[in-house]
C-alpha cells in the first residue's frame, strides 16, 4: 500500500475475506483485500481536536471494513480483531505522532507498539 500524507488520503486496507465486508462495499481489485480510503484535507493535524476527529474516521472506516455482528459470537471475535489489527496497522503507516499518541490513549498500547516515521 502507498500512503501519500500530501494526497490528505489514508486508505485502510485489510486482508479479511470479502465474505466479512458489508455487501454494499465496493469489490476491490484484489480479491484478498478490501479498502477503505479516509480523507482529511479539511484537518490540521497539529491540532489535538481535528486528530481525534481523523482518528475517528478511521475507526468509523475500520468497523465497515470489519463488521463485528453481534448475532454471532465466532464472527464478532473474528470482526473485533480484525478492527484492532486494521487500525493498529494504519496508525503506524500514517506515521502522525498525535495520532498514535490517542491510539495508545484508547487501547492502552505502549509506547514502543506504534512506529513513528
């Protein structure tokens, strides 16, 4: 995945089977991986407020990528991990200081967990 921060686009990108994604979702071009792309040109990231909208975002694309139904107890633990996996993974490829910082906030991560670039 190439994640150009210039672009103000952050694609999510899992490798959860598509039978896992929302039916209204877009087939992806590669069958093994779905995408979700969040957009944030209307953020300053050196802002505390517009990161946690950012990380808000994301979580919101996470969980369409990821549905977690709570009807069936084998795909929401299936649909949980596969959030935290995503979103731990964009976090770090985003490489925004503030945003890995409220990442840790809300999961309780350390410090060495989240790569900075």
């Amino acid at each position: 995945m190439r994640l150009e921060l210039r672009t103000a686009v952050l694609a999510l990108l899992t490798a959860a089977p598509l039978s896992m994604a929302p039916a209204a979702a877009p087939r992806p071009s590669d069958p093994d991986h779905a995408q979700v792309v969040v957009r944030f040109e209307d953020l300053d990231l050196s802002r505390r407020s517009d990161v946690a909208r950012l990380y808000a975002r994301m979580r919101y694309a996470v969980e369409t990528l990821c549905p977690a139904p709570s009807g069936d107890v084998a795909r929401f633990v299936r649909g949980r991990a596969c959030q935290r996996d995503v979103l731990q993974r964009a976090v770090e490829r985003a490489g925004i200081p503030l945003l890995a910082e409220l990442h840790r906030d809300h999961t309780g991560g350390s410090r060495d967990r989240v790569v900075r670039r």
